[in-house]
C-alpha cells in the first residue's frame, strides 16, 4: 500500500494491522523528479515527470471554477510544471509504504 500524505498512511496503517500480522510502515520523502543519488527514488521521482502531463487536466477542473479564463489556466500550468521540474529545486513529498502478512490459520492477532 502507497500512500501520500499522512492521513492516508494512517488509514492504510489501520486497515493493514485490522487484516494482517507483523506490519512494517516505511517513511521516505519522494523526490519530484529524476534527481536523487539512490537509484530506487530516482527512479519514484521520475514518475513526477509523468504526472506533470496531467497537471493541466488538473489545472481545469480544479481553476476552472475560480473564473479563471482558459488562457490564464493555462499560463498558471506551465509555471507551475515549470517551477516544480526546474532542477535547481529538489522538491520531496513524504511517502509511506505499509505492509505485512496474512496471519497463519489459528494465529492470534
């Protein structure tokens, strides 16, 4: 289980240990871009890259309700892509990985 933000990583904390045995959550922060040393966040940063695409899908639903004309959503998009992916920045986001296993028949939880 993934999760992104600590509210849902408490959620999917609670649900795993409701289900499942020896659960072990894993903090990290996950870069925003292909930037990192360590080759397993590089490689989680470069899925940012990806996301950005949907931004602008993003950018609409989200802006179009401000009143904000097509152009101006469209402009405030591309400077926030352009300010997250600028390589000077090295943007994280906290990340949590929960896991554990299925108890064996008869194993008290």
């Amino acid at each position: 289980m993934l999760a992104t933000n600590g509210g849902d990583a408490t959620r999917a904390l609670t649900r795993a240990r409701a289900a499942v045995v020896d659960v072990i959550e894993t903090r990290f922060m996950i870069p925003y871009g292909p930037w990192h040393q360590d080759e397993r966040l590089n490689h989680a940063g470069s899925f940012f890259d990806s996301a950005m695409n949907g931004l602008g899908w993003m950018g609409w639903r989200f802006l179009g309700a401000t009143g904000l004309s097509g152009d101006d959503i469209e402009k405030l998009v591309e400077e926030a892509k352009s300010e997250v992916l600028d390589p000077k920045f090295r943007w994280r986001a906290p990340g949590w990985v929960v896991y554990g296993r299925k108890p064996a028949e008869g194993q008290v939880q």
